[in-house]
C-alpha cells in the first residue's frame, strides 16, 4: 500500500490464461471423446485437469503475491469485492435453471401428463404424484427421505455458517487463534458434509435403486445435489486455502478480502443448500 | 486492425514480443483488436456457410449438399454468427473503447480480460472441428431443441462444451466491463455523464450474466440427457421436450437484446457527432435501455406460441412482447430528434449510423408482426421470422458494428478511413442487404418453412433472388477488408480528435491511441 | 372485422394473387377458414398501421436528413430535450398498440376453443411422415399413415417437377366441409409440427403429449402444408394434404376406408 495508492494496478503479461484455454481445450475434448468412447478421452481430460490445476496454482498463487505486497489499492480491492457479487449472481442463475426444471415438473409437467388428453391417450392410469419417475420408469425406487442424513447435513451446514462469521470476527480482531480454529472447524463440517453427501449417494443406488436415470425425480435430485456438492467441494477448497494462507501469516483486519469472498461463497452455498433442502428432500 | 505503435517496444514493461505478445498480453488495446479480428474471422466463416445455404436454396431440388449437411450448416451458422461473430465483436468494441471513455488506464481485471478473450478461440476449434467428427456437426437448429439434439451424434457434445465454454468466456468479459464501469471512471464522470456506449454496455454485461449461466444450465441437461439417462425433456420419465424451451428462450431473448443494446449505444455515439448536436434525451435513452433489459426476461414464449400454450400464456407473452416496442421507440424517437435541426454531414460512420436506423425499425416492425400470438401461428418457422431477424442481426448489430468501425478506426489505427471506399461498402451492403432478405417475408407469408434445403416450386423465384443477393452482400463485404488494410497502412493522419465535432475523452489522447492511455485519471469536465 | 382493413386486404390480393390457385406470392394463402381469415385480417391490419407509423417516422427523419445538412447551410440547435414530446411519443405508442392487442386478443381465445367438434383426428409425427387417426366422429376408426409422394428423380433433378413438387402424399387427410374437426398432434420421436397455411393452423406435435387445434373449413378443396418444426434429415420431406369434400363424397370415403380395411382384415 505505497505506491499504488493512486494508480490502478495492470498486471504484467501473463502466460496463465493460455494454459487456461489450452486446459479447457484438453477437458472438453476428451471429455467429449470420453463419454463417445473413442480416442484418448480420458486421458485428454485428465491432462486438461492438471494443466487447470497448475493454471489455478499459478495464477491464484501472483494473484495473492501481488496482494501481499501490496499492488492492490483500495480501488482494486472494490473491484475486487464487485466481481466476487457478480460472479455469484451468475452462479443463482445456473442454480435456478435447475430449480426451474424442477418447479416445472413438479407443477406443471407431471400433472399434465396424468391428465386430459395425454393421459387418456398416452399415459393411461398415471397419476400426478411427487415424487414421480414419469409414466414410464424404468424401474421403481424410494425416494430420499428429508429427515435423516439431509436434516442431519443441514445443521452442519448451518453450523459451518456460524464457524466461518466466528472465524471472521477473530480475523477482525486481530486474533490469529481463534481464527484458526473457526477455518479448521468450518472445513471440517464442510468436509463431514460431503462424506455423508457421499454416502447417501452410495444408499441411493444401492439400497434405494434411486438414480440418475429414476425419470425425472431422479433427474432433478442428482443434478440439484450433485451441482451444490460440487459448490460445497470448491468452497473447502477455497477455505483450505485460505487457511494455508492465515497460516503463513497473510490478512490484516483491514485487508482481507479474500478471506470475505470466501465466506460470500461459502454462504451463497449455504443458501442453496436451505432451498434444496425444502424443495427437493422435505416438500 | 494491428492498430498499435511501435512505441510500445519503448514502453516501460519489456514485455513478450511476437506472437508471446499477443498471447500474454493485459493490454486491453490489444485484447479488443484479438476480439474485433476474431469475431470478423468467424463472421466470414458463418458467411461461408450462409452462402453455402443460399446456393442450395437457389433453385428447388437438392444440387449442392445432402439434407442432413444442410442443416448441419445451418445450425452453425446460427452458432457462429451469434457466439462467434456478433457478441465476440461487440465485447471487441468495449475493450477497446469502454477505458478510453471513461479515462480508466485499462480494464479492471486484465489478466482475466486476456483470458476471456482466449477462450473463444478455443470454442471454435472445438464448435468447427465437429464438422469433422463422425456423424459431422449437430443438425439441430442454433436452438439445440431436444429431443432432436439427444439423437445427435458427437458433433453435439463438441457443441455443448463449446458453449460452455464460451459462456465461461462471456461471464468473465462481463463481469469484467460492469466492474470497470463502476468502478474505474474518471473524477467526476458520474454515471449520469458516461457516454451512453458505456451505459447500453453495462446493462448488456448485466444482461450476459444474468443468462449465460441459464444456457449452461440447459446444454448440461441436454448433455446429462444424451449420456446419463436422466428425464428433463422426456416425457416417459415425466420431464417435458418443451421445459428446455422455456429454459432456452430465458435465455434466448436476454440474449438477442445482448447483440443489439451495445449497437444502440455505438448509433448514440456517432449520431450527435454528425448532426452537431447533443445527443436528445440521453436520461430517457438510459431508462429506455434499462426497461428494454427487464422485459426482455418476461418475453421468451413469444418463440413458442405454437407450442400450444395456454390462452392465458399466449396472451401475456403477446402482452409483454409488444410493450418492448415502446421504449425501442423512445430510442428511435431520440435519434430523429438528435438529427433533427442539426448540421449534418454523412461521413461513412454517419452513412452506416441513419442505415442502420432505417432498416433496423423495419426488422423492429416484422417483430412486432410476430409478437401477434394468433399472426406468428402463421409466421412461426417461416421464412418471415428468418427475415424479421436478419433485419434486426445484420441490418441492426452488423451495420452498427461497421458504423463503429468507421468511427473509431482512426483511433485505432492513426489514419482516416478511406470515404470513398467505405461509401462504396456501405451502398453495396444496404443494396444488397435488402435483396438477399426482403424477399424472404414474402417467402414467409407464402408459407415456405425455414430449415429445408428444398422447397415447393412457387418459391422459386424468390429464393433465386435472395441468393443473388446473399452473393452481392457477401462480395461487399470483402471491401471492408480493403479499407482496413489501407487505413492501417496509410491514409490521411487523423487528429487526435479525428471527427470534427466528436465528443468524448477518447478523442482527447492521440491517435492512434498509445498503447498505455490515461494512466493518471483525466478529470472529467 | 375491421372495414379498412378488409378492404386493403382485399386490394392487396387482388393486386398480387396473379393465378386464383392458393399459391400466393406476397400475402397469406387465401383463407378457407374462419380462423384463417381472421388471422388475415389481423395482419393487414398489423402491416398498415405497421406502415403509416413507418412512413411517418422515416418521413421525419429524411426530411431532416435533406434539409438539415451542413452542406445546406443549416446550423445546429441545441435543444436536447423535452419532457413534453418525450410524453406523448411513449404514451402514444402506448395506445397504438392496446388498439392492436384488443383483435389479437379476441382472436387469441376464438382459435383456442377447441371445444364440440364433429370430427377428431390425431395426427402423430413421425421421422419422417404423418400417421393419421381419426378417433371420434364419422370415420372414427380409421387410420393410416401419409408418406411423401414426390419421386425421388424429381428432387434429385433427373426429371422434371411435378405441380405440386413436394407438396404431394400418398394418403391424403380427408375431412367434410363445413365441419369443425379437431386436430390432435402429437409425436413419436421428435418434435414436428402440423401447419396447414390455407386453415391458419399450426401445432407442434411433442413426443409425450397431446396438443389440439381445430378448424373448419369452409370450401372444397386440395389444401398442402409443411412439417414446420426441425425434426432431422428429411424435415423438408414430410408435407401435409388435406381433401376438403362435401358431406356426401366424405361419407364414400369413409365406406371406402372400412371396406378396405375389412378387405385386409379378411385376407
Ligand atoms: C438483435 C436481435 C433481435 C431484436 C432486436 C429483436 C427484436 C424483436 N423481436 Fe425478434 N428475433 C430475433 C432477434 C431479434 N429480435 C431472432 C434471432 C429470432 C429468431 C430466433 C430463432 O427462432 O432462431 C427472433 C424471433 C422473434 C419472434 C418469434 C418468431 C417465431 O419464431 O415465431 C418474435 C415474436 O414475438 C420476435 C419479436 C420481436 C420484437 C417484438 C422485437 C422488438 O424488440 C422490436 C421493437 C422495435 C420496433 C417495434 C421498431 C421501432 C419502434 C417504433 C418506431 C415505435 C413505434 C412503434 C409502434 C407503436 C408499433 N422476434
Ligand atoms: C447473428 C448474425 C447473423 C448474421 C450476420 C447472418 C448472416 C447471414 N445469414 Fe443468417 N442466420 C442467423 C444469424 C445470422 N445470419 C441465425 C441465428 C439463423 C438461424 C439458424 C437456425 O435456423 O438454427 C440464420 C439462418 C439463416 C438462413 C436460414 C437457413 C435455414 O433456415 O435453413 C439463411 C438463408 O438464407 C441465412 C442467410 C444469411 C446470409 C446470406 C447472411 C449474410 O449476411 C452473410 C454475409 C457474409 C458473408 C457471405 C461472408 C463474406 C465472405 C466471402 C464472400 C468469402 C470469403 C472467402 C473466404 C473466407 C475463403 N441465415
Ligand atoms: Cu417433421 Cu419437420
Ligand atoms: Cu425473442
């Protein structure tokens, strides 16, 4: 914080956003190859996988040398705080895309289907209930009861909220212990989340027979849940780091905010979990 | 378009040289001459393929490709032409200018700026390398409606990743331009004072995060529907093939607006340039520009009127539709009015600026004609909505696009365009505009379906016209490439401010612009 | 509806529909049903007011773009708003289009009552050709399936096209005139749609659903129409061709199609 104050600060020219575009190059191709089981896909994808994980390394590891030596004014900082809102809005919007199919269902595919016409001439004797795997499933499955392992993940989830805005307020304070101890403990809910998020996916197809292909009950539950599971891996890892980060002695309590956006993240995550929970495991 | 000195190699940074250059840069001068050059490279691509439709519909019966290559074609030329061509070019124009507008030394974040703009490379290798895979390109229609696009071959995962990833692109660009809008203008350039380019930009990048992420969601659907076996547009299952147009049309119509706002913004900046005269009613542009964005998220079923919806559904989306005619209106309004009782003159940007006005209304009216639910039962899928949307893409964004060009090429490049040449192009393309595409609401109306590669004898006349015209068109547009190539060469020195009466900081550092521009922030007015 | 409208309409036809065939040129094919026509209607209506706001705008705006050139002398002005013409052109516009919403409208709700039929037909959409099953009504009970039958020389160019060059089926849809017949549409593996210009009928057939539409028609008649939604390779090749016939050649049809069937059943 000298003499940045009052120019914006341009990085230098970077080698990291090619390797990006090539990493993403690499995962989309084999993963295309992948799933058409021709060609080196899996290979390609776990090459594109590596190079996006030493582009994240890189990049995200100047990001943070050029913070700590104090490039960023005030005036990034705010941007930096904008971007982190923006991008979060765009992640509301993928969710909802998914909680819209799933409302679209529930509300109006599935009843259609068991009524008038569609169902005198098409679907005959299908009723409109929730769950459903539509007129025609394969097979038949129980569906994910709300009030076990879900409500059990949400307190965690809640709890983990609560870790992290402790965590915070030491960091505020100035007190690196307590700060630690909010971090660890927050990842580890998170991480406890995930195992049973994990273990209940395993109960679903082996003891439930519910899976992705149980019509779109289990279209919308995988996807809703696997998409939040995917947010809530990104978001230990963001707070990993940033617990290696307070561990190496980085943050100040009026210079912090990446330690803010991934709490902003973390919460947004939280969130969505609370709606899911409602909508696609209790209602 | 390499419109930048050589006094960069005199710079402070010793950056990269050569191709590295281009590769590492964070300059955003460079990035927008990448985007401005890739996005022409991707409209002459889509351009192939156009005339390659053209061809075949030249006379009925199959003569040049196969049905299903035809609509492989097609599909890509909607894909190319949209993501590749116009939104690429479009955040070209923001790169280039939206710092230099607002007095900011670059974009907010430029190392992500670089990275938007390599990516986009990256999804056309990918979208046009699926010509080449087995079972070729998906056939699908740009709308990829399932269950259609789940019968496609690879060709259509190749699509949905490469949508992906330029909607990651996308998100990143727009994220970018909001945060630097916000928070990069000069002291004193309120919000109230930027130019409008800037304001019809920032509720564009509102607009693409707000629904790029919706499209990802869909083609992720698709994807998990082709390969994992879930149920979202199939029936059996309980899901619905209509639920992906609802999701897609979310983001369809946002979208279209997305190509057409930043070409608003760019015709506010020339015409009170040429007509010497404040641009008229800049607060009621704004809010128009604003109220355009927020209907355009309560109109998508206007594509889906013969879906058979509701009569409740088809009237509110009648409803809602035809209100966007309002505050389009206002824009129009606005323009005349800024001309009216100026002092004009019609350099090439001007030319382009008053074409763009006129033929862009007459696609605003055949969209209006569509908005009528019981009418587009009529047009829908007809050759009148393939007119009514190349009126508003190529005679609306396109043509803005080319008047921004002409404008702001002396900025770029330090040399005048050439008028004569840049005349030549804008009559031809006018000319040859309204012969490839006016014919097509009559195909319309007379009930020629569009994505067929034959088509009953009665059109036969019509289509042969709109061929000739499509190759007139294309041809002209290879004179642009002539006056690019001349101006960055030579030509007249432009000033730094290179049109008389032009208004702007952009116009208040040399041209062409250095490569590092307001480093210390101007002070506006 | 609307006199002026009709009238233009009329003229704008008359001008244009060189042969008296319902093959139009610049304009709607000519309507034979009472939707069709109301759909005619609204859109002369839509393009005149369409036309006179056009004209009036672009008037404007190149009279000003001849006189108000610096090459002519004119100096600018400076005014660069007005609250008060800012009003009126976004209140007027306003009411232009409730004037244009209100026949819509009405419309609208004419062509979604699809209720009482005489005849009901669905029509289910296959890659690439029509079934038909005709499911209540005279006829009920008959089925068949409607193929393109446009030779294959005369797409590929070895022979001259016939009059009605993909426009043609084996078995034609025949239903009686005057009769309100609803349509069913649905579909077995894409997305196709059923659009027949001349009744202003147009509806999506969707895997998994039933989606209706009527119409009667109000002359005899040879009416033809497209598959108008992207359904794969030969979406260009699987058109619609409705026998409009009286009441009495209906009811022979229909004898015919249960003698034949009986024929088939029998063998
Ligand atoms: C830049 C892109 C762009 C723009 C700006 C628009 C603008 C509009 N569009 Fe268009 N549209 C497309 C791109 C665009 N469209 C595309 C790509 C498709 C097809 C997609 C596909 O299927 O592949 C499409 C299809 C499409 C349909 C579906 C047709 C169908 O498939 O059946 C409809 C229906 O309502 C529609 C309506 C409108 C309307 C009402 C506007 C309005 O915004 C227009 C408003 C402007 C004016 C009305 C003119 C100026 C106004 C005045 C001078 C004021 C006075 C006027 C009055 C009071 C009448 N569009
Ligand atoms: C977004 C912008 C955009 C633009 C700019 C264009 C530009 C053009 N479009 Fe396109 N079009 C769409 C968007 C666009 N289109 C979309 C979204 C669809 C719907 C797709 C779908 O149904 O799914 C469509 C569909 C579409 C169809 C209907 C196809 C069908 O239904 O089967 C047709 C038919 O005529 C057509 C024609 C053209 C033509 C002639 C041009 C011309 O303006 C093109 C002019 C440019 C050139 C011709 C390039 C110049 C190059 C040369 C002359 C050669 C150079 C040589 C080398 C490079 C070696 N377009
Ligand atoms: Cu069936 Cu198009
Ligand atoms: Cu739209």
């Amino acid at each position: 914080m000298n003499h940045a104050v009052d120019k914006y600060f341009v990085p230098e020219p970077s080698k990291y956003p090619i390797f990006g575009s090539v990493a993403l190059l690499l995962f989309g191709t084999g993963a295309v190859l992948w799933l058409n089981q021709t060609g080196p896909g899996p290979q390609l994808f776990f090459l594109g996988v590596a190079i996006l994980v030493y582009m994240l390394f890189g990049w995200f590891g100047q990001v943070i040398r050029e913070s700590e030596s104090g490039e960023y004014s005030q005036r990034v900082d705010k941007s930096f705080r904008w971007s982190m809102g923006w991008f979060i809005f765009s992640e509301v919007m993928f969710f909802a895309a998914f909680f819209g199919a799933l409302f679209y269902a529930r509300v109006l595919s599935v009843p259609w289907l068991a009524s008038g016409d569609n169902e005198a001439l098409l679907w005959q004797g299908f009723t409109a209930d929730w769950p459903s795997a539509g007129p025609r499933p394969d097979e038949a499955f129980t569906p994910m009861g709300a009030w076990g392992i879900p409500a059990f993940n949400t307190l965690l989830l809640l709890t983990s909220g609560a870790t992290l805005t402790w965590a915070h307020h030491a960091l505020l304070k100035g007190d690196r212990k307590q700060l630690k101890l909010g971090l660890m403990l927050t990842i580890l809910l998170g991480v406890v989340f995930l195992g049973f998020q994990m273990y209940e996916y395993v109960h679903a197809y082996a003891d439930l027979n519910l899976r992705m292909d149980s019509g779109i009950y289990g279209s919308t539950f995988f996807l809703l849940t696997g998409f939040h599971g995917l947010h809530v891996t990104i978001g230990a890892i963001m707070l990993t780091v940033m617990l290696f980060r307070v561990m190496a002695g980085h943050f100040r309590p009026d210079h912090h905010f990446a330690f803010e956006a991934t709490a902003w993240y973390w919460h947004f995550v939280d969130v969505v979990w609370l709606i899911l929970f409602v909508v696609v495991y209790w209602l | 378009m390499a419109a930048v000195t050589p006094d960069h190699l005199h710079d402070h940074h010793h950056g990269p040289s050569g191709l590295m250059r281009w590769i590492t840069t964070t300059n955003h001068k460079d990035i927008g001459t990448m985007y401005l050059l890739f996005s022409f490279i991707m409209f002459l691509s889509g351009g192939v393929m156009a005339l390659t439709i053209r061809a075949e519909l030249f006379q009925p019966g199959l003569q040049v490709v196969e049905p299903e290559f035809f609509n492989q074609l097609t599909t890509m030329h909607g894909l190319v032409m949209v993501f590749g061509a116009i939104m690429p070019a479009f955040v070209g124009f923001a790169n280039w200018m939206l710092p230099l507008m607002i007095g900011a030394s670059d974009m907010a974040f430029a190392r992500m700026n670089n990275w938007s703009f390599w990516l986009l490379p990256v999804a056309a290798v990918m979208l046009i390398g699926s010509f080449f895979v087995p079972g070729g390109a998906t056939a699908a229609g740009w709308t990829l409606y399932p269950p259609l696009s789940v019968q496609m071959g690879m060709g259509m995962d190749l699509a949905i990743f490469a949508v992906h990833i330029m909607g990651i692109s996308s998100i990143m660009g727009a994220i970018n331009i909001v945060v630097t809008i916000l928070n990069m203008r000069a002291p004193g350039m309120t919000l109230m004072k930027m130019p409008l380019f800037c304001w019809t930009w920032l509720i564009t990048a509102y607009l693409l995060i707000a629904v790029m992420p919706v499209l990802a969601g869909a083609v992720t659907m698709i994807l998990t529907d082709r390969h994992f076996g879930t149920s979202f547009f199939n029936a059996a299952g309980g899901g619905d093939p209509v639920l992906f147009q609802h999701i897609f049309w979310f983001f369809g119509h946002p979208e279209v607006y997305i190509m057409i706002l930043p070409a608003f913004g760019i015709v506010s900046q020339i015409i009170p340039t040429f007509a010497r005269k404040p641009l008229f009613g800049y607060a009621s542009m704004v809010y128009a520009t604003a109220s355009i964005a927020v209907l355009s998220f309560v109109v998508w079923a206007h594509h889906m009127f013969a879906t058979g919806m509701p009569a409740q559904g088809q009237l509110f989306f009648m409803y809602a539709t035809m209100l966007i005619a309002v505050p389009t209106g206002v824009k129009v309004f606005n323009w005349i009015a800024t001309m009216w009782r100026g002092s004009m003159t019609f350099e090439t940007p001007m030319l382009w600026s008053v074409g763009f006005i006129f033929v862009f209304t007459l696609g605003g009216f055949t969209g209006l004609i569509c908005a009528i639910a019981p009418v587009d039962i009529q047009l829908h899928d007809t050759y009148y909505v393939v007119a009514h949307f190349h009126y508003v893409l190529v005679a609306g964004s396109l043509f803005a696009l080319f008047a921004g060009a002409y404008y702001w090429l002396p900025k770029w490049t330090g040399h005048m365009p050439n008028e004569t040449i840049g005349k030549l192009h804008f009559w031809c393309s006018m000319v040859f505009f309204n012969i490839t595409f006016f014919p097509m609401h009559f195909l319309g109306l007379a009930g020629m379906p569009r994505r067929i590669p034959d088509y009953a004898l009665q059109f036969a006349d019509f289509n042969a016209l709109a061929t000739v015209g499509a190759f007139g068109f294309g041809l002209s547009q290879l004179i642009f490439i002539v006056v690019v190539v001349k101006c960055v060469r030579g030509g007249e020195k432009a000033a730094a401010r290179s049109w008389e009466d032009a208004d702007g900081l952009e116009w208040t550092v040399p041209s062409p612009a250095p490569h590092h521009t307001f480093e210390v922030a101007p002070v506006f007015k | 509806m609307n006199l002026s409208g009709r009238l233009a309409g009329s003229g704008l036809s008359l001008i244009v529909s060189g042969s008296a065939l319902a093959q139009s040129r610049y304009n709607f094919q000519e309507p034979v049903t009472s939707v069709a026509e109301q759909l005619y209607d609204l859109h002369t209506l839509m393009l005149i007011i369409c036309a006179v706001i056009f004209v009036a705008v672009f008037g404007v705006m190149f009279w000003s773009v001849f006189k108000h050139r610096k090459s002519r002398g004119a100096v600018a002005a400076n005014f660069h708003e007005s609250t008060t013409v800012e009003i009126l052109w976004t209140i007027i516009p306003v009411f232009i289009l409730v004037g244009m919403a209100w026949p819509a409208t009405r419309t609208i709700l004419y062509m979604k009552d699809t209720s009482s039929p005489d005849i009901t037909i669905k029509a289910t959409g296959y890659q690439w050709k029509w079934g038909y099953d005709y499911l209540q009504g005279e006829g009920e009970g008959i089925r068949f399936v409607s193929n393109l039958s446009t030779p294959r020389e005369q797409i590929e160019g070895s022979e001259a096209k016939g009059e009605h060059y993909l426009l043609e089926v084996d078995n034609p849809v025949v239903v009686p005139v005057g009769k309100k017949v609803r349509i069913l549409t649905t579909a077995s593996d894409v997305i196709h749609s059923w659009w027949v210009p001349a009744f202003g009928v147009k509806q999506d057939a969707i895997p998994g659903f039933i989606r209706d539409t009527w119409f009667r028609a109000d002359r005899e008649g040879i009416y033809r129409g497209n598959c108008v939604e992207l359904c794969g390779k030969d979406h260009g090749y699987m058109p619609i061709e409705v026998h409009v016939v009286s009441a009495e050649a209906y009811s022979q049809w229909v004898a015919k199609q249960v003698a034949s069937k009986a024929a088939l059943a029998a063998n």
